[in-house]
C-alpha cells in the first residue's frame, strides 16, 4: 500500500474541495470517494481525465465508471476487494467522506 497515497487521499476527502456522490467515480461536479482517489493520482490530475460523453478512458475500469482502472489501484495499494469495501462505505452506507476518511486512517494507516 502507498501510505503516501493513503494520507493526500484522507486529506483530500477531509477538505471541503470535492462534493460528494454516489455510485459513480465522478458524475458532474460530484465524486464517489474513490473518485476523489482518481482525481488525486499524480497521472489522473489533469482536467480532460473526465469525459463528460463518459467514454471510457485509462482511469476508469473497462466494465464501469464505479472502481478505477487496476493501475490506479495497484498505484494506490489497495486491492479490488478493498475498494468494493470503500465503495459499499460511499454508497451502500453513506457515509460522508470524513466517516470515510476515518476508516481510511483506521484500516489502512492503523500502524502509524
């Protein structure tokens, strides 16, 4: 797991810059909490990452715009069965992205 990763992704759904969503990485102006991991990565922070057709592009999954692409993943550390967890968080739960935060810390960062 990237713990680098982990803390600016915390950080990010700690901050008041994204609006949060369900079910899709990012819909509008309004991110799941694994998009926010996306818009994040170092290679996805570029404004044309999200295209509002929805063609599928190297960030998102081929099957759906719910989980990013596996690299994304493996940048991240966290494996599929992690983010369907996270994801069921998000939208399942709904809880807010600072619950969610807190279980990033507790789950993924309980060494520190």
């Amino acid at each position: 797991m990237n713990r680098e990763f982990v803390k600016e992704w915390v950080e990010a759904l700690r901050s008041d810059k994204y609006i949060q969503g369900r079910h899709q990485l990012k819909d509008g102006n309004c991110y799941c909490c694994l998009g926010v991991a996306v818009a994040i990565h170092p290679e996805c922070n570029i404004s044309d990452v999200w295209l509002e057709s929805k063609e599928r592009n190297q960030f998102t999954s081929a099957f759906d715009d719910e989980f990013p692409c596996e690299k994304v993943m493996q940048d991240i550390g966290i494996s599929m069965s992690e983010a369907y967890e996270i994801a069921k968080l998000n939208d399942v739960q709904c809880l807010d992205f600072s619950e969610i935060a807190d279980y990033l810390e507790g789950k993924l960062l309980k060494d520190e």
